[in-house]
C-alpha cells in the first residue's frame, strides 16, 4: 500500500515545496519593495496553499493529488498573475509578484498539458502549445521587466510621500530613504520632486545643512519651474499641514 501511493505523495508534495519556495521569497524580497505589504500578502498567501497541499499529501482518500495539486496552483498563481501584471503596468506598487508566480502558473500549465497530451486531438495539442508559448514569453517579459528593470523612482517617489502622510519620516523605511531611491537619470524631473521633498523633510526635522543641500541641488535642475505645482502642495501640505510657498 505504502508503494503505491508514495509517487502522489512525492509529487504533491514537491508542489508544495515549489509553491512554499516561491512564497517565502516574496515574503523575502519584500523588504526592499516600496510597497512592502503587497508581495508580502501575496507571500503568506502562497505559503498558505503549500501548508494546504502539505496536509492533503496526508489524506487517506483516493484521489488525483498530482492533478488537482497542479490545477490548484495554476489556478492560483494565474490569478496573482493577473494582479501582478496590473500592480506592475497600472497601479505601478509591484514589480515582483507577477514574475514569481509566473514561473508557479507555467509549471502547472506545463505539467497539465503534458498530462492530457496524447489524449488530446491535434488541434488541441497545438492550442495548448500556443497557450504555453504566449505563457513563457510572458514570463520572460515580467521576469525581465520585474527582476532585472525593477522598480522606478516613480514607486519610490510615490512611497515616499505615503510615508509622509503616516508621519514616518525617518529611517531607511521612512519617507527619508524612499526619496533617496527616487532618482531617475532619463528624467530629471522626478529628481527635483525628490530633492524638494527631502528638502522640506530635513527643513522640518531642524537638519539645516541637509535641506540646504538638497535645495541647492532643486535649484540646479531647474527650482519650482521644473515640477508641477500640485507636487509641492501634496509634500508641504504632508509636512507641514499647509501650503508654505504660494507666494514662489
């Protein structure tokens, strides 16, 4: 009885551990994301399927555990998909989740088709080719885009004045160390937004000589001229509570 049932065993339980490696390393690289809690919910989520395939690699009863543990985290890790790619292109908060659960979703649509393939008509095996084709180069897109690109200055820029409007100014979490991750060499405007927050942010914790050097460096990429007004606003409403600079 034991050999009989071991390779279902094995096999949902290396899902398990492909979705758990895939979880803890959203939960991982979150850190150093500037919106932390988005790949961090998507993390534990993953990491809570695991310990689900986990306890039904146990299950006495007789069923398909290697098809439904491949269809279960398909289907799962298309729709994280779907979330990562608007958090990534729309949103702009994420750039981790769809390409790691990507590698999740080609896996199990993988496995699935190779599972139905001789059983399949022609025309079926070339829809499930083309499916898994678009899927791999969809994977690399992200991947590329998400892992290697990675996150702009806009995200940071963004988290910054987020952490701002919380009163967490200081710390490489704070909205300090978020602004000095927002620079952007294409367009400089993003970098005079980011010297003008860091100015009023050092201005208001009494640190003289860092918001003089950040207000020569605004000055040198253009002043109030080279960003929209609404930016300022938003920042010295944030620290200060009202507008400071109407009369500039």
């Amino acid at each position: 009885m034991w050999k009989s049932t071991c390779p279902e065993v094995v096999e949902i339980t290396v899902w398990a551990g492909l979705t758990a490696f895939v979880g803890a390393v959203l939960v991982y690289l979150s850190r150093d994301q500037p919106f932390p809690e988005i790949s961090r919910k998507h993390g534990i989520f993953l990491l809570l399927i695991a310990g689900t395939l986990m306890i039904a690699s146990t299950s006495p009863r007789d069923f398909e555990k290697e098809r439904i543990s491949a269809l279960l985290v398909t289907i799962f890790a298309g729709i994280q998909l779907v979330i990562g790619v608007w958090h990534m292109t729309i949103n702009r908060r994420d750039v981790i989740v769809g390409p790691l659960v990507g590698i999740l979703l080609c896996l199990g649509a993988g496995v699935l088709f190779a599972d139905d393939w001789f059983e399949s008509t022609t025309t079926e095996q070339a829809t499930a080719f083309l499916t898994l084709a678009f899927l791999v180069m969809l994977e690399i897109y992200l991947f590329f885009r998400g892992m290697i690109v990675g996150t702009s200055a806009r995200m940071w820029s963004a988290a910054g004045l987020r952490q701002i409007q919380r009163g967490l100014l200081e710390g490489k979490r704070g909205a300090v160390g978020c602004f000095e991750r927002a620079w952007d060499m294409e367009e400089e405007y993003i970098n005079a937004m980011s010297h003008l927050a860091l100015e009023k942010i050092h201005s208001s914790l009494g640190n003289n000589s860092a918001a003089e050097e950040h207000h020569e460096k605004f000055q040198q990429l253009g002043g109030m001229e080279a960003i929209d007004s609404a930016w300022v606003e938003a920042i010295e409403i944030s620290v200060y509570g009202k507008i400071i600079s109407e009369s500039e």
